[in-house]
C-alpha cells in the first residue's frame, strides 16, 4: 500500500466528477489517501500480462505493450 500519486488523484477525481456529475470536491473526499497499487495484471482465463507504465519499469529491450489482446 501507498500515498496516491498527485497525477493520478487528478485523473481519479475528474473520472468520478464527470461519471457522477459531481464537483470535483466531492469526488476527492471518496478517494482514499492510501491504495494498493497493482503492477501488473493478467486477463481472466488466462491471457496477456498487462504492465502498469509508472510502476512495473520495462526491461531495456523491452517491446511497447500498448495493445493487448482480450
């Protein structure tokens, strides 16, 4: 678990705003200060890795995994 990033709490908050049609004010009082963060994930029932860009660093001769296959 960690402190939520600032980028990321913006980007969170203007989801939720827009979503609920709430002010932003509102929306930041349901986001927690500390989330667990997850790296990477795989499809359900087997499928691609997917690697989260700010927190799993790529291996230097590492491919672009911006598409995945569901």
């Amino acid at each position: 678990m960690s402190s939520i990033d600032g980028a990321i709490c913006k980007v969170l908050m203007s989801g939720l705003a827009t979503q609920f049609n709430v002010l932003s004010q509102v929306a930041k009082k349901i986001i927690p200060e500390v989330i667990e963060q997850w790296g990477k994930l795989r499809h359900l029932e087997g499928g691609d890795i997917m690697h989260a860009h700010k927190i799993v660093s790529r291996c230097r001769d590492g491919q672009d995994a911006s598409f995945v296959c569901v």
